[in-house]
C-alpha cells in the first residue's frame, strides 16, 4: 500500500460519506403535517391502462378501496377492448364493492400523431370526468386506502398549490435482480433526490405523476393536459408549466407502490434506459448530481480494483473495494429510508454494479433516440419530445 492509493480511498469514501448524508438528511428533514380535517371536494380519477400489469386484478382492488370521504368517480381508460386487462379490470369492476360513485370503462382508440397513448387516455378520461379535482394514477401502482385524501388535504392547505403527488417506491414479492435493481432506482435514487430537491413544503418544479391530483383551474391556465401534445413525459412537462405559471407542484408524505416482479435484467435495463429518456425532459441538474458523482466514483474504484487483482495486489484490492462496499450499503439504506423493501445478500451485486450500468445505458440514450413504452415505438428528438411515429411493438 501507499500514500497515494489510501489518499484516493480516502477522497472517494469523502465523496460517498457527503452525497449520502446530504440525501438522508433530504428524507428527514421533512416532518409529517398534522391531520387537518377539510371539506372534501369531488375527484374524478383517471387511469389509463394498456397490458396486463403484474398483480393487475390487486392494483384495481386498491383503486376501488380508497376511503376518500368525499364524492369521488373512477375512469379506466383502454385503447380498446381488446387490451388484454379490460376483461380483468370490467370483472373486479363488477364484483368489488367500492364507495365511488361511479366507475366506467371507457375506450380511447388510437392516439393521434403527436400524442402518446397515455395522453390521448388522459385527455379522454378528462372529457368524460365529472368532479371538481382531477387524478391520474398509473395502473401498475397499489395506492393505500388514504393516499387520496393525503394528496387533497395538501392541495387545500395553500391556494397557490396546482398539483399535488404521493412519493413512489417501487416493491416485488419475490424479486427477480431486475426487480431490485428497479427498486434501487425509484426507492434509494429517485425517491432520496425528490426528498433532498423539495422544499420545506413538499414544493418541485416539476411532478412525477404516478399519482397526481391536479386543480382544474390550475389545469386550464396552461391549456389543459393536451397542451403536452408532443412531449414524451407528460407529467414532468405538465408540472414544469405549472410552475413556470406560478403555481406550485407539491410531494406529499404518504407513499404510494409501485408493484413490480418477473423482471429481468435485460427488461430492467431496457426501463433505465427510459427513464434516463424521461430525466432528460425536466429534471434540474442538481437532481441527477449525487447519482452521477457516485457512478464516476463507483467507475474508478472498480478500475483500481481490477488493476490491483490483475497484478495480486492485495492490500490495494481492499482499500479500491471499500468505496464500493460503502456505495451499496448507502444505496440500501436510502431504499430503507424511502420505504423500500429489504435486498436479499445474494443480490447485493446488484448496487455494487448498479452506477456503473448506469453510464452504459446513458450512453445508449444518446447514441439511439427510439423507446419502447407500453408496447409503442417512439423516436425522440434532442429533448426528449415526440418526433418520428414509430411501428409498435410488443408491449415490456
């Protein structure tokens, strides 16, 4: 060993201990708002589906079991009938006992040129919905029975409020390493910057929108949700006008899942590379920075590492291993913190190599424009917008 080799492992360790600590100070710096009891306006909600999710039958059960005091209707919006969860869903429809006042399947058709199909089902289920509020919740996510009346307490709490949504994390019953690897990204990448990012309140530039409330008046001052016509992801668009208009997007406390499970690697990989897609339409720098800084550190230390195992230096091996033994136990911890399940120890190599997929599938976002998402092909432009129609594809 020398000076040389114990000053990197110790300035990459410095690095890692900073970025960690200023994350989970991010998560606990927040404290849960009192309960304040409201008069409940109505909420229509929207959720668009195409394919079969994983547990597909339990996310709609949780839809229809929210405990929302107010009147509330549920819009399920297709593409057509002949979309593989219609039958599912219309079933749990029919036999679910639900305190919403009224549930329809609708069918949307085909997007028009310009539009992604999950759009074209927001703007139908908006066309169709008859409340005060508008939510959109994205069907392979299992909303709690009081998620709803979290995200409409917090958008009554302050006039200027435009949109509020539930913090995600992302969970398996039985994970594959695709599943941890995804759970890795929303719990201890996503969820820990959106914490450290926000506010005192809660407030964003932008929204994640797996569910959203959103103001009608709000909604109407920057043209409704078609005016993100051409934008690959609608909702970071729609809270980025939102803001630039004057209104606040704001995360509130109460988690909300994302279920996953049978995801592979490679299906993992495929989903990184479009979110790395999506970040380019409006997250702020800063947001990425940690993550970024842990990938360069996590790419060096696995360099030193093989160079010192190729030439059986061991001492050296040991110092280049520990910034990377230190990077997965923070990316465990902050999935802990953002209520993210436990990892298994035979997939703790999933963080350790986690940073440094992350170049890769970066640079394939630059090098290829063109993304699959539920089962349809887009080419994007230099900023992530629609550009060329592509052939569809079989749904991942």
């Amino acid at each position: 060993m020398n000076a040389r080799q114990l000053g990197w492992t110790a300035a990459a360790l410095g690095v890692l201990v900073h970025g960690h600590r200023r994350l989970m100070a991010g998560l606990r710096r927040r404290a849960a708002p009192p309960v304040t009891s409201f008069e409940p306006p109505s909420v229509t909600v929207i959720r668009p589906i195409r394919g079969l999710d994983v547990d597909a039958r339990e996310n709609v059960r949780a839809l229809l079991d929210l405990d929302y005091r107010g009147e509330w209707e549920v819009l399920f919006v297709f593409d057509s009938e002949d979309d593989p969860a219609f039958l599912p869903t219309r079933e749990e429809v029919a036999a679910r006992p639900t305190r919403a006042k009224r549930v329809e399947l609708l069918v949307a058709g085909e997007p028009p040129v310009g539009m992604t199909g999950k759009l074209n089902a927001m703007q139908v289920g908006v066309d169709r919905s008859r409340c005060e509020l508008l939510a959109f919740s994205d069907s392979d996510t299992r909303p709690s029975p009081n998620v709803l009346t979290a995200l409409v307490g917090a958008l009554l709490e302050d006039g200027g409020t435009g949109a509020t949504f539930a913090p995600i994390y992302a969970a398996a019953d039985t994970p594959l390493a695709g599943d941890v690897g995804y759970g890795l990204l929303v719990n201890a990448w996503y969820g820990a910057s959106v914490a450290c990012s926000s506010a005192a309140d809660g407030a964003l530039p932008f929204i994640m929108g797996q569910l959203m409330v959103l103001r009608r008046q709000a909604l109407a001052a920057i043209g409704g949700v078609g005016c993100a016509a051409g934008q690959f992801v609608d909702d970071m668009y729609l809270g980025r006008r939102l803001h630039e208009a004057g209104w606040k997007n704001r995360v509130v406390h109460a988690p909300l899942r994302v279920v996953t499970g049978r995801l592979g690697l490679g299906a993992f990989l495929r989903i990184f590379r479009r979110w790395i897609l999506f970040s380019e339409a409006g997250l702020p720098a800063a947001f990425a920075r940690p993550h970024w800084v842990r990938g360069a550190v996590s790419w060096l230390s696995w360099g030193s590492l093989a160079t010192s195992v190729a030439r059986r230096a061991w001492g050296p091996a040991f110092l280049s291993a520990l910034p990377i033994g230190f990077s997965v136990w923070s990316q465990l911890r902050l999935q802990r913190a953002c209520h993210g399940p436990d990892v298994a120890p035979r997939h703790y190599w999933v963080p350790a190599v986690l940073p440094l997929l992350g170049a890769g599938v970066a640079l394939s976002a630059r090098v290829s424009r063109d993304v699959d998402w539920r089962g349809r092909g887009y080419r994007l432009d230099a900023k992530a917008r629609l550009g060329e129609a592509q052939p569809a594809r079989a749904s991942v």
